[in-house]
C-alpha cells in the first residue's frame, strides 16, 4: 500500500512541475515586444559602437543596426525594460533615437 501511494504521489509531483514549466515558457514568449529606432548613425563605428554596447541592457533579447536605414531594431522582454529606457540607451552611447511607427500604426 506504501509502495502505490509513493508511485501516485510521485506522479502526480512530476504532472505538476511539467504543467508549470510549460506555463513558465508560455509566459516568457508572450512578453517579448519589437521596437525599431531611426538614430543618428553615420559610419562603420558608430555600428560597432552600438552593436558592442547595446546588448548589455537589460530584456534585450535581438538587435540589428542597419547604416543605410540609420535603423536599430530591438527585440526586447517588456518585463524587464521598455522602449523609453533603449532609447536612453543609445542616447547615452551619443546618438539620437527617434522610435519608428509602422504604416500600419500611424494610420489608425
């Protein structure tokens, strides 16, 4: 009788922490946002520069600067900073930051 009541408590501890990771996971995805920047970048360095100092911020999960759109796209966590704080970012690596609208937002 021990033995059946050992095998179902096991079970049901593995169904619940199962059921919790999977909750966890679905969270994590559902939080992630995408903002894109028109900054003042102007050269090869001015990349570099961004590229080797914005990813050390905080829910930064992806970015790509681009030097022909003067662009920086970030993929970033909500739950851990916001679209405020990554331009304050790369107004502090001493460029400007300016978020870009979709079409499809500005026209609403």
């Amino acid at each position: 009788m021990k033995r059946f009541l050992f095998i179902t408590l096991a079970l049901l501890l593995m169904a619940g922490t199962a059921a919790f990771a999977q909750d966890k996971k679905q969270k994590k995805t559902a939080d992630i946002q995408e903002v894109t920047f028109v900054t003042t970048i102007d050269c090869k360095n001015c990349v570099k520069k961004v590229e080797a100092n914005l990813p050390y911020e905080k829910g930064i999960k992806d970015m790509k600067v681009n030097l022909d759109d003067r662009t920086v796209w970030i993929k970033y966590d909500a739950n851990k900073t916001d679209k405020e704080k990554l331009a304050a970012a790369i107004v502090k690596l001493g460029y400007e930051a300016e978020e870009l609208i979709p079409e499809e937002e500005a026209k609403k």
